[in-house]
C-alpha cells in the first residue's frame, strides 16, 4: 500500500494540502510516501490520511465486476504501467533575493580596524590587516607570530571577520619593517615620495634567505587556519605592491620575483593568496591578484592598467581559479557612489570594473567611516552585492530517494574553497555532498542520497545548509533565496 500526495502552489498561494508556499516560493509539488504499515485513517508523515486497504461497504458485486474485468484487462493494465514513469516526490523552485547573501563569507567589501572601527552597518566578512616583517622575524629560524600575528587574529575572529593579511618591509609613511637582525648587513634607499620610507636591497642574499624562511614559517603556521581569509603576498615593493615607482631600479627582477611567488605556492596549498600584478609565473601558479587602484586604473586601453595587464599575461581568465580583490581607490572612495560621480580616463565606473576583473572583495575605507550619505551608502551596498558569489538555489526535485539541486551563481565569480551542502532531517539526520565552484551563467547539479533520512513533515521540514572548512565556524554561506515553507528549507 501507499500513500500519495499531490499538491501545486504558486506565488505563495497554497492549495488543500496544506503543505505551504511560503512568500515568493513557485512550487510544483508531488510526494509519494510508502505506508504499508499504517492503519486506515493513521496520518502520514505529511500529515494527510493514509489510504485503506479495504472498505467495509464494498458493494456485493464487487467480486464479480473484478473477475469479470480482470482477465481482460490485466494485459493492458499491464503495458500500460510499464510505459508510465513514477512522478518525483517533490518539485520546488524558488525565487532569487541577493540580499540575503550579505555579508557572505570572502566576499564584499572591507576595511581595517588598525585604521579606524566601523561606524556604518555595511556588511563586512573581512578586516585587513598589515604586519612588518619585523614583527613575525627575530632571527634567521626564529619567528614570533605569536606577539606579532597572533593578537590581530584573534580580535577579528571575535568580531566574526577572516583577515586578509598583508606582510610588509617597506611601507611608505611607516618605520622600516626589515628585521633588527638584519640591521646594518642589508643596505637600504631612503626616499620622500608618499611619506618616506627606506627600499631595501631585494638582491641581498641574507634578506632572500630571510623572506623564503618566514613564507616556510608562515605556510607551515597557518596554512588552512580560517581566521586568515586571504595572503596578499607583500614583502616587495612599497606597501607590499610590487613596485618601487619612481624608483623602479630598486625592485628586484623577475628571478628574485619567481623565488617569492614559488616559495608562497609551496608554503599554502589551502588558504587563498594574491599578487598585486601578473608578474612572473604567478599566472601560472595558485594565486590570484589585487586592484589597488581599483577603478582608477583597472579597465582600459593604457598598457599598465590592471585589465590590459592581465590580458597580456594571459591572466584574464584566472577568475575562474583563483580571486581577484584589491582596494578601491582612496581618491576615489569618497566620490564613486556620489550621483554627480563624472566618469573619465581615472575616474572608471566602478560596477563596469568589477564586471571585468570579476572581484569578489574590495578594500573601502570609506563605507564603513560614515562619510557617505544615505543614498551613497545604499548605492555602496548594491555594488557590493555585486561582487563575488550569490549562490541561488533555483530548484529541488526529490525523485527516487535522490534530492538534486539546481544552483545558480548570480555574481560575478565563484566561491574558491572547497564548499559543502547538507541536507537534515527533522531528528538529525543528515546527509552531505561536494558542491563544485559554480560560475555565473553556469548552473551546477548537485545530488543528494536522501534514503537515509525521515521523510520531511508538517512542522518538521528538511533543512539544507551550505558551509566550508576554509570559514570561520560560526560564519555562514547563505543562500541568495526568498526563504520559503514546506518540505525543504534552508539557512
């Protein structure tokens, strides 16, 4: 015997079986569920009456109507169930909100508590973080992350951000971050621009010995540690960007470049990385890169531009792979989302550039500082949802003890770590499965073997969730989906 229920709503409007819609959900929803071993009347696990095997008020023809039609008609009955295919047990779309997704871990934009704390309620997953070189490295094989990172990372896991860190030796304003014990054996260039600072000799051997050592120390610390969302490489260049303009005969050459860049793919195979250009054979390599000049210099036909830079190197398509971040312009933090915002050569629409590099975090100071106004700050907001991954879950059919889901990615780049999604049941039970990167305009299927698990009922649904290893544990990866009743829900 089974039980078997059939029920349509649409735009959250529900019909006789009770099974709910939800505002927004679009459902087509039909349950079959076995119940061999309930009595007539008992309620199913959906909460509708199981069907009886028999009728005490069978008419006393009944046995003669049946031997008469049954010989004639077994054979057609017969074929004619072959041919018919079992209906799925469920069939639910749902519909898209991205504003559920704000916040999402590795995505949005961020600021840095060592400048200021936030004073605006933008929605934020990560803080950046600078830390000289000095302050990690005591000696040649001594380190000391733990006065030196340590703090840093435990105070932007108590306020529930991953940090995107970034060591420096020379960063412009700042005091020298080369090691004390370095002091005096590496030569180092003063200059005035951007503040001052002192270049060091790149070309020492005892500061390349120093800079493989501390990536080792460092891979080998934190490698897959989720307080640490992303490594901007630094180390080179001022602030840690890879250049020295207008001294570009201080920066080392690509040999010494290549040395870094190895030695940070070798030290992290889990947690994300970024170059500030595709230099050398980091297009290559697991790294990604990040616009610090974010809509000033990202799209356009000049040469050293960000885009034009990465098409050169063949690097335009990286996204795919690995995550392209940066920081919006500080000039221009306080002007783009400004509705009398004039574009021009250095004055880059900023929606136009996330579009072509695919970014998924940004460095902006500004929208966390209180000094946009109230439409500024919403215009932020919208262009923030713009970056990185919207995960939509856009169907669900259970057919044959198997949920398989329809997701679609309505940003601009994947999720790059490894992401999971489980599936529960009213009593705990749960079930989990691989979800792969998933590119806009690329929708993945992803199956689920639900035979393990209660059947979903009134009151007690099934839940589907979507989480990572590489996030802090109390983070969650929402779905960008109207939330919505029924046999399947989702956090």
């Amino acid at each position: 015997m089974f039980w078997k229920y059939r029920a349509q709503a649409y735009d959250g409007a529900v019909g006789s079986s009770d099974l709910g819609g939800g505002e927004g959900m679009r459902t087509e929803c039909f349950v079959m569920l076995i119940a061999g071993c309930a009595s007539s009347g008992s309620e199913s696990p959906m909460g509708a009456k199981a069907v009886s095997e028999a009728d005490a008020d069978t008419d006393a023809d009944t046995d003669a109507d049946t031997d008469a039609d049954t010989d004639a008609d077994t054979d057609a009955d017969t074929d004619a169930d072959t041919d018919i295919e079992p209906e799925p047990a469920f069939v639910l779309t749902f519909e898209l909100d991205l504003a559920r997704a704000d916040g999402n871990p590795l995505s949005g934009f961020f600021t840095s508590y060592q400048w200021a704390e936030p004073v605006t309620d933008m929605p934020e997953s990560l803080e950046y973080v600078i830390v000289p070189l000095a302050d990690m490295m005591i000696g040649p094989d001594d380190f000391s992350f733990a006065s030196g990172l340590e703090p840093y990372l435990l105070a932007a896991e108590a306020r529930g951000n991953q940090v995107v860190l970034r060591p420096y030796i020379d960063y412009p304003s700042l005091p020298s971050g080369l090691p004390t014990y370095l002091e005096g054996q590496v030569d180092q260039f003063a200059y005035s621009d951007f503040g001052g600072g002192w270049s060091p000799d790149y070309t020492d051997p005892a500061l390349r010995a120093a800079m493989d050592a501390f990536i080792a120390a460092l891979g080998d610390q934190y490698d897959g540690d989720p307080r640490i969302g992303v490594v901007q490489l630094g180390l080179l260049g001022f602030w840690g960007e890879w250049h020295t303009w207008p001294h570009s005969e201080w920066f080392p050459d690509v040999s010494i470049q290549n040395d870094v860049l190895h030695a940070y793919h070798d030290a992290f195979a889990s947690t994300l990385l970024q170059v500030r250009i595709p230099t050398g054979d980091s297009p290559s390599l697991r790294i990604g890169f990040h616009d610090d000049s974010f809509a000033y210099s990202t799209v356009g036909d000049v040469p050293w531009f960000f885009v034009p830079l990465l098409e050169a190197a063949e690097a335009d398509a990286r996204w795919t792979e690995v995550p392209v971040g940066g920081e919006l312009r500080p000039e221009l933090q306080d002007q783009v989302f400004d509705a009398s915002y004039e574009e021009g050569e250095f004055q880059q629409d900023f929606d136009a550039c996330v579009q072509a590099t695919h970014a998924s975090f940004l460095l902006n100071f500004h929208a966390f500082s209180g000094i946009y106004d109230p439409e500024e700050q919403a215009r932020a907001r919208e262009s923030a949802r713009m970056m990185g991954y919207a995960y939509h879950l856009e169907r669900a059919v259970l057919e044959a003890g198997t949920l398989t889901l329809s997701i679609e990615n309505h940003g601009v780049a994947p999720f790059y770590q490894p992401l999971q999604v489980t599936l529960s049941d009213g009593h705990g039970a749960s079930v989990s499965a691989e979800v792969p990167p998933v590119l806009p305009e690329m929708p993945a299927a992803v199956s689920l073997d639900a035979t393990s698990l209660d059947a979903p009922g009134e009151g007690e649904p099934w839940a589907l969730r979507l989480h990572s290893d590489a996030v802090l544990p109390a983070a969650m990866v929402r779905w960008a989906t109207v939330p919505a009743d029924g046999p399947l829900r989702f956090e």
